[in-house]
C-alpha cells in the first residue's frame, strides 16, 4: 500500500481536526474532549503539540463521535499553505 503523502504546499496541522471536533460536538475544552474519544487527557496534548501522530484507531473513534468522513477528518488535519479558512459548522 502506497504510503500517502502531503499535498505540495500543505503543513500537518492536527490542531484544526480537534478544533472542528471541538466545535462541531459543542464541547468546552480538550478535557471534554478527551472523555468524549475515551483517551486520557495527555493524548489530546501530545498530539496538539505534534508529539504524537493521529493513529487510526483515534481517528475511527473521531468518525464514530463526530460522524465527520474519514475523508473530511483527514482533509481537516491539513492546513493549505498561506490559507486561512473557516472551520466546518
């Protein structure tokens, strides 16, 4: 399986997925989040300042919570070089 790689341009930007998940449930901070995705708070964390990759098994869960396509998920971890853009309501 091909290994899929950022568009020419895009930066890995995990912070607009939380934040959309954030917005989209309605929720109050990354601790609500964190219990909402059954995680310790640590991870939400570590994986706000890039310490820790998104792994699958986060980003089913994401899905599952969220009901955002894995598509629309992974499109949200991306931030378009120079785009500011408004998060999904």
């Amino acid at each position: 399986m091909p290994i899929r790689r950022l568009p020419p341009g895009a930066e890995y930007d995990p912070n607009r997925l939380l934040d959309a998940i954030i917005a989209k449930l309605r929720l109050k901070n990354d601790a609500a989040l964190s219990r909402v995705l059954e995680v310790a708070p640590p991870v939400i964390s570590k994986i706000r300042h890039n310490t820790l990759p998104i792994g699958a098994t986060l980003l089913l869960r994401m899905h599952e919570e969220s009901e955002f396509s894995i598509r629309e998920l992974r499109e949200l971890m991306v931030r378009p070089d120079g785009v500011a853009e408004a998060l999904p309501a």
